[in-house]
C-alpha cells in the first residue's frame, strides 16, 4: 500500500515517478536500456501508469523513442501503453511525429542514412494504431 501511495502521486509539474524515471532515461547515456526496463516494469507491477505524462510531454515512450530501444518500446505497447498518449493534448506533438523528427535529426547527422531503429520503431508505432 505504502509504494501505491508513492507511485502515483503527481507533483505541481505533472510528474510521476514514472516520469521522472522516463526523463532520466532519455538525458543520461549512462543508464542502459536494460536497467530502465527493469525500472519500468517494477513501477507497473506496483500500479504506475505507463502512459503518464509530465508537462514537458516526457513519458516512458517517448523516452525509448529519443533512445532508439525498439525493442522497449514494442514490449511496453504490448503491455498496453498508449502510442497516442500525446496526442489527447494540443500542447504536445505526437509520438509519431517525434518518431519522424528523430530520424529527420538522425539523416542530418549521418550523411542522409536512415535509423534501422527508428525505421522499425515508425513500423511499430503504426501497427499499434499511433496517429
């Protein structure tokens, strides 16, 4: 009961731990994709929302997305998050949309030539009805 309390509380900026967890993924290299799914999943069996968003629009798919952790990320829709989390609100762009603009970003960056990741992250998004 006591984590239940702690996992869900919302801060004045919307943040979850669930968030907080997600922001940290995506800004520190030092945490490996292994450690934050293990995170994540240890948050959803105590009861955190895996589609939680924060004011800045950072949650946990968008944080493999900025990653590139395919296969992350086609875990944690099969466990039912939401690809068009963002896209209930007008203040965000969609996951989509970051998904194309990194490998806009991504092209820029090496001489023209497309993430495989990311690639299969687009594939992926699609498939799970992201808008």
């Amino acid at each position: 009961m006591y984590y239940s309390t702690i996992i869900g509380r919302i801060t004045e900026r919307n943040s979850t731990v669930m968030t907080i967890v997600a922001t940290q993924f995506a800004c520190r290299k030092d945490i490996s994709a292994d450690v934050f799914g293990e995170v994540v999943r240890f948050l959803l069996v105590a009861g955190a929302n895996i589609n939680a968003v924060d004011m800045d629009g950072n949650c946990v798919l968008s944080a493999l997305i900025r990653r590139h952790e395919v296969d992350l990320l086609q875990e944690f829709l099969w466990a039912g998050a939401d690809p068009n989390v963002r896209s209930h609100s007008e203040e965000f762009i969609s996951l989509l949309k970051e998904a194309k603009l990194e490998q806009e970003m991504f092209k820029l960056d090496h001489d023209g030539k497309t993430s495989p990741q990311l690639t299969r992250m687009l594939d992926i998004l699609k498939a799970h009805g992201a808008e």
